[in-house]
C-alpha cells in the first residue's frame, strides 16, 4: 500500500485475523513454481524425479545447444551441463532468482564446504574447469556473455578470453561457493548430503506476560515493543509487550471488533443471529475491508484504533458451509500483492470438490492487487468480486482454465502461510487434513 497509513483486515463472517511468520526452504523453479515428474522422460537433458522442464523445454534446451555449435568436445559437454542446469528442481536457487535475472547458474568455484548441505567428499571446482576447457573456444551467442552484456542472441560469436582475461576474473563473475543455505553447479544434479539430526534443546523456559487465548501476535511496523494480537472469535488488539524479565504484563489497548464474529468453529450459526438494527444478520461471507488509521497526529504509526465506519471492499464472496474458511491475508514481499488464503468452505470431504475446481476461488490461495483499482465497468465487465485487479502474472496466464485470482489450489484450509523471511520466494501453508479432523 501506498500513500495514507492504512490497516487491512480480514473478515471471515466479519472475523479479523492478522499475519504470522515462518521460514523454510524447499526445491523450486526459475519460474517460480514447483518441481514436478514430467510424464516423459527427458531425453536430451540427464534429470529424472522431480524436474523443472518438462519434454518440450527439453527439446528447446537441445536446439539451443545445436545452434551454438560448440567445435571442441570438452567444452561442449559442459556447456551442455550448464544449460541442463535449468531442469534441476533447486534452479531458483542455483540461478538465484531473488536477485539479478541470470543466463547462466552459479558455478562451483571452490570444493564446497563441509558445513553446506550439498557437501559431497571430493567436490570438484567447476568454475575452474569451465574455463579451462572454453576459454578459447567459440561459442555462439554464448550465455556467458549475454549475461554481462545484459542482451538478447543476435548470432554473435565469442570466446571467454575475449571477454575476461583470466579464470580469476571469469570466475568473479559466475563462481560463488556453496554456502550454508544456498547452493552453487557442479556439474550435476543437486544432492543434498545426509545430516544428522539435531538435538533438541533439553529445555524452555518461558516468562508469562499475560493471560487469553491469542491465534496472532504481529509485531508494529514502527518497530517498537508493540504488537498487534488477534482471537479466534474476531477480536484484535494492540498491546504493549513488557521488557524481558522486567516482571510487568501486557498491556493491552480497546479492541477493535467487527459488526459480527461468528462461524461454527467458535460455536456460532450465523443465521440463528437476531437483526443489527434492522439490518441483514450476518450471513456466511468472507470479506476483505481496508479500515484507515484513526487520530489527527502526523505520524500515523502513533494512532491507536481505528475508525470501522471509514471502509474500502475489497473482497466479498459467499461460502456455503458454516467452517474451513481460512482468512489469513499476507503482502508479498517482493510484489506487494495480496495474497488471500481461502478455505474449500467445510463439509467432510470437500463434496462438491471447490478445491480442484479451476472455476471455484474455494480451496484456493488467491493473489490480488489492491493498488491499481479498476472502474467500476470494469469490475462488472470482469466478473470480480470486489474492487482490486488481478496481477498480469498469475497463474492464468499460463493455464487459461483458472479463475485469474487464483495462485494456488488443492487446499481444505490453509489457515496459516508465510512467506520465508530470508528467502521470499519460498512460500509455506500449514493445510487442515482430514484424517484427524473429519469436520
């Protein structure tokens, strides 16, 4: 969000529900989607299991390698690897998509640590033997320097000396050591080495600093001792969290509540409930709703409640049973877009199956704009539920059959997610299975 200082909420039966955090990583795409066994087999490119290109980027990976007519044979066999590199399931990392876009991976140029989790006896230095085996062989538009030239082919021929004078400098330019938490090429497939388990701590302790059952603590963006706390029933609050050890409680500030709070899972039927002053009773709704900051202060990040009466819609949509609503709302943050997770609406086993439903938001994580707004016309023209755009990006771009809103699919009720903290574009759901909860 841009301009006013603004809070967003999330109703789920007019029910608040802020953000949480985590961090992991796993396997993922340069473009950003998940690995995946192709239904053929690979036939130029030497990757099986989970991939990241399927038979026809295989193919297009093949031609491009024929059309740089590598002469020397060394040479060709690892600008070959190198191309491959592209269908390992850690691509993202290996091309480091988070930072500059690149042509070609990061190449091992040391034995990788022993402390990394790609860590295998007898590492080889990959970035070395590139350019021991191409320095002087000509490549056509070489992916080498497309990427320092930052161009497009134009059928130009070039050697690695032509452009860097020794290995050093190459090297400075495409090598980087597997750290850690990241991952460089050497020439293969990434293995991850077998580590051990590590012990856990033999202890806790823990310092009570006040009482109520909370499903959310965010800390302040003004990145003082104070938070924002969120309850089941649809309550938030802002609360001043007591120095460590200092003995002293919360201190919470008045909550801010919505017109109703209300779903099965905290022993509400919504359509049992009386007339709000003459108007509809709560029905069974999922609502997104901007409320600005309330105060007269010039430094919005002072203010201490809000005004529920000043509202912008964002979203509004029907659901048909009383739980699995989900509701959680994050802003990504690379795109700033946001991302809305939505629940397959209740009832055991999903029976109208909404979650693999491309036509259905229900079961779904939906990603929206909320800062470049259509006209009216257009959201009528358009079928949208509410007032937002859709990011030209999603997924329908690709797969015509989806709703545009939809990022991703398959849920029962992803009620917590949370985008990597050091790794954005890692993102994570905690998912609601059936097994122990026949709901």
């Amino acid at each position: 969000m841009s301009g006013v200082f603004s809070i967003i909420v999330v109703f789920v039966f007019c029910n608040l529900l802020l953000l949480t955090d985590f961090s992991s990583s796993h396997p993922l795409c340069t473009n950003m989607r998940s690995p995946f066994t192709p239904k053929a087999p690979l036939t130029f490119c030497q990757y099986n299991g989970s991939v990241c290109c399927n038979s026809t980027e295989d193919m297009q990976l093949q031609n491009l390698f024929k059309t740089m007519d590598v002469s020397d044979l060394g040479c060709a066999s690892l600008v070959k690897l190198i191309l491959c590199s592209r269908c390992d399931q850690f691509s993202a990392e290996l091309y480091r998509i988070e930072s500059v876009p690149r042509k070609v991976p990061i190449l091992c140029n040391s034995t990788v640590s022993p402390n990394s989790r790609q860590y295998q006896p007898g590492g080889v230095d990959f970035c070395s033997k590139v350019w021991d085996e191409c320095q002087n062989v000509s490549l056509l538009n070489s992916p080498f320097s497309m990427q320092v030239r930052g161009g497009t082919p134009s059928n130009s021929t070039s050697k690695l000396s032509d452009i860097w004078q020794s290995k050093n400098d190459f090297c400075n330019t495409f090598g980087g050591s597997s750290e850690s938490e990241l991952f460089c090429f050497d020439g293969g497939p990434v293995l991850l080495n077998n580590s051990e388990i590590p012990t856990p701590p033999s202890g806790m302790c823990l310092e009570k600093i006040g009482n109520g059952s909370y499903l959310n603590m965010v800390a302040h963006p003004d990145g003082s001792n104070r938070v924002f706390l969120s309850d089941q029933p649809g309550k938030v609050w802002m609360a001043t969290v007591p120095e460590e050890g200092s003995g002293e409680m919360l201190v919470k500030w008045p909550e801010c509540s919505g017109r109703c709070s209300c779903n099965s899972d905290v022993g509400c039927d919504p359509s049992k409930l009386g007339s709000d002053n003459g108007a509809q009773p709560c029905q069974y709704h999922s609502i997104i709703a901007e409320f600005t900051a309330n105060g007269t202060t010039s430094q919005p990040s002072s203010v201490t409640s809000v005004k529920p009466l000043e509202v912008r819609r964002i979203f509004t949509m029907g659901l048909p049973f009383t739980s699995h609503h989900a509701g959680q709302i994050l802003f990504g943050p690379k795109d700033g877009f946001l991302y809305f997770m939505m629940g397959d609406g209740g009832s055991k086993g999903d029976p109208y199956n909404f979650s693999q439903n491309k036509k259905s938001l229900l079961g779904k994580i939906m990603r929206l704009d909320i800062d470049n707004l259509p006209s009216a016309m257009t959201i009528t023209d358009l079928g949208l539920w509410g007032n937002y755009s859709v990011p030209g990006d999603n997924p329908f771009s690709e797969d015509k059959e989806l709703q545009p809103e939809i990022w991703a699919l398959g849920f029962r009720n992803p009620w917590r997610c949370s985008f990597d903290l050091e790794r954005p574009s890692y993102f994570l759901c905690a998912d609601v299975g059936q097994v122990r909860d026949s709901n």
